[in-house]
C-alpha cells in the first residue's frame, strides 16, 4: 500500500495511536519498535480492540486482513505527517530551545486561538513520535498550527523540520541541555540551529528574541526577521508572579519567576504580527494558569510552593534559584532533583549549582539523586524523591516557602503528593 492510499484510509479513520491502552475504536494503530519493545506483538488484539486497521513492520505478525504491512511502521508514520501535512497552506510555527519551550508554546496557543482555529502540541508530544502524531492531528478547519520539537542530538530538529515544513521559527533560548548527546553547548547550539537553518533555506519567518547575541547571530542569513525583546517592555514584578508591561501595556501574569519574561514577549509579539488586538493578546496572557509542574504556584499546608519540576538543566536550575532567592519571604526551603543527561560534564554542573547555593542563606536544602550524592556538601541528601517526600511529611513545615525544581527522570512532584 502506497502513501496515498494510505492516506484515502486516514481520511475515513482520521484518529492514529500508538499505544494500545489509549485506543479507541476506529483508531489506526501504528505498530513501533523500540530497542525494548516491539508493538507489532499487540497488533492482532489492537484491532481485535476496535482498531480500524494496524500499520506492521515485522511479516510475522502479519495475520489479519486489516493489517498493512510496510517496511518501517515509524517511518511510514512520519511519511503519513508529511502528506497531511501538505494539504494545508496555513502557518506552521516550530518551537524549539532549552528552556521554555513547553510554556511558550502554550502561551502561543492562548494568544493565537483567541482569534484563529489553532492546532498545537498536546503536553510535551515532541519527539520523533509525537510530532508526526501532533502534525496527524490537525483538521480541516485549521487556520494555525503550532509545534513545538524537542531534540537531545543533532540532527533530531533537522529531521522534524522535513516533515513538519515550518513557515515561522522561533528558539527560545540556548543553554546547557541534553550535553550529552549533544556534545557540549556548541553541539547544543548547532542542534537547536537546524530550526533557522531551515527557514533560512525556505525564506521563512523566526521571531528572535533580540536581547540574546547568540540568537541575532544564529538567525543572520534569514531574510524575514521579527525581533522581540526588553527594547520595547520590561519587567514590572516577579516575585512571585510576572507582571510584565510591553508597549506600556500591563500583563499580569500567572507564571512564577523573571525567566518566563521572554516566554510572554514571543507569545505576545507573535500575536501583534499576526493582527490580533492588543486586548486580546493581555487578556490571553493574563488568563493562562500553568499546570503539569510547569511554574506553578502552590498554596498548601500554610506553605506556598514553587512546584518547577517538569525539567532541569544547569541553565533552568541556576534561573530558578536566582529567582527564589530574590522573593522577599523567610524560611526559604530548597528540594532539588538531580539533572540528567549532561555526560562527562554532569559532575561539574552539579558541583556549580551547590556553589550557586552556598552564596545565599537558605532555612534548608535538600537535594535528591544523582550527582548531588557524590559531592560533599552541609545540605541534607536522599536518594529518590520518595525518601525526599518522607523527610518533608516528617518535618511539618509551615510557613516557609519553597522550590521544588528536578530532571523529569526524578519525579519531584512526588515529593509533595
């Protein structure tokens, strides 16, 4: 079966899964293999569950009518995103960076559906999987679509770009994430990069946040340019909550912190060239309440709570403990999850953050996994957020405030739960 007709199927079945225990009846499951797993095992019950059709890879599995066998199930599935793709004439704003990503691209989707039918990346879908699965989502009535591409090598955001065809571009930031695989921070930079290669190569549209040198000189060879940045706003307050004014205009936000400044000026300078009001854009802005670990602002126990621990890298990790230790308030208590994926580096970046700490005067810090537990430190350690949690339940606190902050992999939300 060509992609074509693949394609005609799509159109009857327009749902597509990947795992089976989210599918649904009339879902087109795609049967992936990973070094671990192989999903061409559960195909048969995936369309004796209500599948419509199973797109395999491995002829073994191949027993039933509604089975389409190809020679590589992700790829396929990646070839389908592009076709799909291709019947729209719609802007397709690509998101990447190392910090922010996920918050501005959901203040992006405020602004924009307060005027637009807009499609965007459903919580962190941002990989080599979820992008085509996002792309695969967007309907008929789309008059936006925004995605956002994460990246832990080189090569990853080039790739996305294929398939993805953006118009307009935007790199929030470039910092020391995912060192590992990318090789350092000039790997890093050359990683998030092949987003404005990309629209360098095609005359399209990035939205750079001009305060930032490296970003002015990664976006020099695109054409069309929209600059973004503290020329023309400032931060009124940020402690806890953001409130910005842009163009003299006052937004109060509900995100914690000064480094979310950035993230609300791409959100609002997107929707200023796209033609939406200015009083939509504040209302927008004004009314998103971050979730899923991202900057929220907790009240519980008598204590309020920086929950940050959706991510970490050095970058994000010494943001947040700037921020902190700016807010007027006593008791200050910090719980750190280790960062990951830093490779050779790891160490170091986690022997600068207990020096970041050591600078200022903390009621308690505790800090959890990782290669915090191989530096030799006064603060409390424990292994596993878990054990964290333990502590924290057994000390009582109140009226302190804190900052949970973590690598995903160390689940620091559970601290609080």
């Amino acid at each position: 079966m060509n992609i074509v007709e693949l394609y005609e199927l799509y159109k009857q079945f327009p749902s597509i899964q990947t795992d089976t225990r989210k599918l649904r009846k009339g879902d087109i499951f795609f049967a992936l293999r990973g070094p671990n797993f192989n999903a061409n095992a559960f195909a048969l019950s995936a369309i004796d569950n209500g599948a419509a059709y199973a797109v395999i890879d491995d002829p073994a599995y191949n027993t039933h009518a509604n089975m389409i066998l190809v020679n590589d199930a992700l790829a396929t599935l990646q070839e389908l995103a592009l076709y799909h793709r291709n019947q729209f004439n719609i802007p397709f704003l690509a998101i990447t960076g190392s910090n922010g990503k996920t918050t501005t691209k959901e203040l992006i989707h405020a602004v924009l559906s307060t005027s637009y039918k807009t499609y965007t990346t459903e919580g962190n879908l941002n990989n080599h999987i979820g992008v085509p699965l996002t792309i695969l989502k967007i309907r008929e009535d789309a008059q936006m679509a925004v995605i956002e591409m994460g990246a832990n090598h080189r090569g990853e955001i080039a790739s996305y770009c294929n398939y993805t065809r953006p118009t307009h571009g935007l790199i929030t930031n470039v910092g020391k994430a995912h060192l590992e695989g990318f090789g350092g921070y000039e790997g890093v930079k050359k990683g998030k990069g092949e987003l404005f290669d990309y629209i360098s190569a095609t005359d399209g549209t990035a939205f750079v946040m001009w305060d930032y040198d490296y970003l002015r000189e990664m976006s020099q060879n695109i054409r069309n340019i929209v600059k973004y940045g503290s020329f023309n706003s400032k931060i009124v307050e940020s402690e806890p909550l953001l409130s910005v004014e842009i163009n003299n205009i006052k937004i109060n936000t509900h995100l914690v912190g000064a480094y979310n400044f950035p993230n609300v000026l791409a959100a609002a300078a997107i929707g200023t060239y796209f033609n939406i009001p200015v009083e939509k854009i504040k209302n927008a802005l004004e009314d998103y309440i971050p979730s899923n670990s991202r900057s929220q602002l907790i009240e519980k126990e008598g204590n309020r709570i920086i929950l940050d621990a959706y991510n970490a890298n050095p970058s994000s990790m010494r943001a947040a403990i700037e921020n902190f230790e700016k807010i007027k308030a006593p008791n200050k208590i910090l719980i750190l999850g280790a960062m990951a994926e830093l490779g050779d580096e790891s160490l170091y970046e986690h022997e600068q953050i207990i020096k970041l700490l050591d600078k200022f005067n903390w009621k308690e810090v505790v800090l959890v996994g990782g290669d915090f537990l191989k530096i030799k430190s006064g603060y409390k350690t424990f292994d596993n957020s878990l054990k964290a949690k333990e502590w924290y339940k057994s000390q009582k606190i109140e009226n302190a405030y804190m900052l949970v902050k973590g690598s995903r992999s160390m689940q620091m939300e559970r601290v609080l739960e």
